[in-house]
C-alpha cells in the first residue's frame, strides 16, 4: 500500500502469522523453504510485525554455503557468469537454434546483421555512416562522407572566409549561403559519426 509506513505490508494477505501461537494477521512476508528461481518467485512465510522482525534478525542467506561458494556469491559479476547458449559459438548444435534461425518476417535481424558486416567490411559510405539530414549538410559543406572531424573544420574554416562579408570586402550577397554552411556545420559537429 503507498505511502504505508511500513515497507512491505500486505494488506489484503489474508494469511495468519506463522509464528507459533500469534493470532495476528500476516501481513509480512519472508523467504520460504523454496526461494525464488526460473519456476516462479517461491513460496513465502508469513508474519506479523514483530514476528516478521524476529525472522529477519536470524536470516542467514549464506546459510548451508562454504567459503568459496559465499565468495563467488559476494561477487559484483554473480550471476553473470551465465552464457546463454543460443550466443555461444556452438549454437545450433544439438537442435539448439542459432540467433539468425529464428522467424524474421520484418527483415530486422538479417536486416541489421548485414549493415554491421558491411561497415566491418569498410564499407563506411554505403552502411550510412550519416542520416539523410546530414548528408544534406555534408552536400551543402561541399564535403564527401569519408571526411573526418578535422577536414570538417577545415572546409569550415574555408567556406566563413569565403563568405562572410567582413572577409569579401563586404559583400552582403553571400550571406544566406553563409547562413546555411553555419548550420550544417553546427548539425554536423554534433554527428555520432565524428565520436
């Protein structure tokens, strides 16, 4: 219930508490003899308050583990030790489907498995390395899609000279073409292609 000063009461249980001769309703609950796990969240004790309190002070997870098996499971990486076998290099043996058996009606996963070897190929300019804004930009720049950061801001540096006004002898009539380079400069600096 929100805002229920304490955390964890189920209201609506309907249990009683399992501590021995406590006529209070369960309205806590506590690990059980099964824990939770792939065939469902367990079965759980429930306790009142006070009892539920009392359970809590003598729980021991570690309870039944020796020392290496606490170790491993104090480990920031517990847990994810895991393969799962349908990554692994010997997928598809045994009758276990490999990722790319799968049912792909929308074309989504070959779609994006051929992109990624296209671009691990080199293949930077037909993979799209950019979006279709930004090769808008990179047209208008003049610049061609293998260009780099540094080249970006060359042929930047290059077209303000060429158009800004106090540079030209003041010639006001380049100044919407100005305007433009500025843009697709600001659109293409930010590109995830330059990061």
């Amino acid at each position: 219930m929100r805002g229920d000063r304490f955390h964890g009461r189920f209201e609506s249980a309907g249990q009683e508490c399992r501590a021995p001769g406590c006529t209070e309703p369960g309205e806590f609950r506590a690990p059980g003899p099964r824990g939770s796990g792939f065939d469902g969240p367990g079965q759980y004790l429930w306790f009142c308050l006070d009892h539920v309190r009392e359970f809590n002070a003598g729980y021991d997870w570690f309870e039944g583990m020796n020392a290496e098996e606490i170790f491993a499971a104090q480990s920031p990486l517990a847990g994810w030790r895991t393969e799962n076998r349908t990554f692994r290099a010997d997928a598809g043996v045994d009758g276990m489907p490999r990722w790319a058996d799968f049912d792909d009606p929308l074309d989504a996963i070959s779609g994006r498995a051929a992109s990624i070897k296209k671009r691990a190929a080199g293949n930077v300019a037909d993979y799209g390395r950019f979006t279709p804004r930004e090769q808008e930009a990179l047209t208008e720049m003049g610049l061609e899609t293998d260009t780099d950061r540094a080249g970006l801001r060359r042929r930047y540096s290059q077209l303000v000279r060429q158009y800004h006004p106090d540079r030209n002898g003041g010639d006001r009539s380049h100044e919407a073409r100005l305007g433009r380079v500025v843009e697709a400069y600001q659109l293409l600096r930010k590109s995830v292609a330059f990061s």
